[in-house]
C-alpha cells in the first residue's frame, strides 16, 4: 500500500470487515462499510484492507465495486488464492492484493499463510496478480521459511501474522516480538516491504509498531470494536497516535 505515510513511515490500514459483519446479521444496508471506510480515510488511515471471503459472510462483490468506485486511499484486497478471487481482483484490479489461508469453518484467519508448502500453487496467482499492476501480499508467520518462500514467489510484500503475539504475555509474548521484528529485519534485508497485522489493540500495538522495518500495520476487528464505544474517528486517531508514538 502506498498511501501518504505518516512520521517514520508506517502507514494504518483499516480493515473495515466486521462492519459488515453487523450489516449482515440483519440483512438491509445499515451500517454501510464503504461509509466506515471513508470515515477511516478521514480519521487519517491511510489505506483500507476488506477480506472478501468464499462464503461472502462480511464483505460483498458490491462492497468492493463501491470501495473502487469511491476510495481516494488504496484499497488492499485481502482474498484466497482461488480462481474465483483472482478473476475478481483482476477485473477490479485494487491497489493491493494480500493472499490469505481461508477456511470456511473459521471463525477468523487462524494463523498464517503456508507458502512454503503452497508454492507451486501461488506461484501462477502472485505471477498474474503482478503482472496486473497489483501489489501482492503474502500473509504469513514470521519465519524465515516463509519469507524465503516469498523471495523465490516474488512477492514484494508480505504481512507478518502477530495474532500469537497478541494473545501470549510475558516472556513468551517478548519472544514472539523478537521473532516478528527478526522477520521483519531479514524480508527488509531482501528487498521485501513487510507489514503486520492481526489482533493489535491499543493495549499491544506499540511494541510492535516500534519495529523499524515494519511500512504498515493493518488492523480492524479491535477499532471497530472500539468504535461502539468512542466513534470511529476517535478509534481511528487514537490508533494512529500510538503508532505514531512508537517512532
């Protein structure tokens, strides 16, 4: 995501999913992610993420027409590596593309991307995802495996899944830290741009953010859940101090 970064150069991607999620559970359009994510852009985001699923259960086809058709700061299309969402995003060709594990029985994604083990599968899809002017993503744990298997992919991002860290404390939680920032250090080493996301909260994020390598966080469950309490924008802006804060 190229957005405008901000003071020491990491940027805020908002996923705004589970606004959807809440459209959903009553049907209609109320309330409308594509609304949220301009909120966001407003709050000083500086991309969105949405996670268009097989089993479309948050974010729909619309929703990403709408987001395309409206957005004036990159949208990262976070999808499985599927014919169906390869054709979706070259027929809507967003700026970014983070390839995910999927699976349907998951409440959330659950860890990260093998790509190591998938690589002759995503090969073809990271292949035509660039050569389509899209910024392709790889999300994965924070292993040197799979950031090798991102270099020979040819990825020039990937996102380094902190959904371990955010839920271990103490000692074993500073040894996860270490594991993501060493990640990072070695993707950056190798000419690849890495982010991070998945569980960050205002309570966590700062450890994580000080990482120097790391260009992007991108979170969304915790702000829109923090926007039933504060608003959106408050959510947003208090997000993005803290990170700013960590530089």
């Amino acid at each position: 995501m190229s957005g405008r970064p901000p003071s020491g150069g990491l940027r805020l991607g908002v996923n705004i999913d589970h606004v959807a999620t809440i459209r959903n559970a009553r049907g209609g359009e109320h309330p409308d992610p594509v609304k949220a994510a301009l909120a966001a852009a407003e709050a000083a985001a500086d991309g969105i993420t949405a996670h268009l699923r097989e089993d479309r259960r948050h974010i729909t086809d619309c929703d990403i027409e709408q987001l395309m058709a409206r957005l004036v700061i990159p949208l990262n299309l976070e999808m499985a590596a599927t014919e169906e969402m390869l054709e979706i995003a070259l027929r809507h060709r967003p700026h970014a593309a983070c390839i995910v594990p999927e699976k349907r029985e998951e409440r959330t994604t659950e860890g990260g991307l093998d790509a190591a083990g998938q690589y002759d599968h995503l090969a073809p899809f990271v292949a035509r995802l660039g050569e389509a002017g899209i910024r392709v993503s790889l999300f994965v744990e924070p292993d040197p495996r799979q950031i090798e298997a991102a270099m020979r992919l040819g990825a020039p991002v990937i996102e380094l899944h902190t959904g371990r860290y955010a839920h271990l404390a103490g000692e074993a939680r500073e040894a996860e830290l270490r594991r993501i920032a060493d990640a990072a250090a070695l993707a950056a080493k190798n000419g690849i741009e890495p982010h991070a996301g998945h569980g960050l909260t205002f309570d966590n994020v700062v450890p994580v953010a000080a990482i120097p390598q790391l260009a992007e966080l991108n979170i969304g469950h915790f702000l829109i859940g923090e926007a039933i309490f504060t608003g959106l924008d408050a959510s947003v802006r208090r997000m993005r101090a803290l990170m700013d804060e960590a530089r």
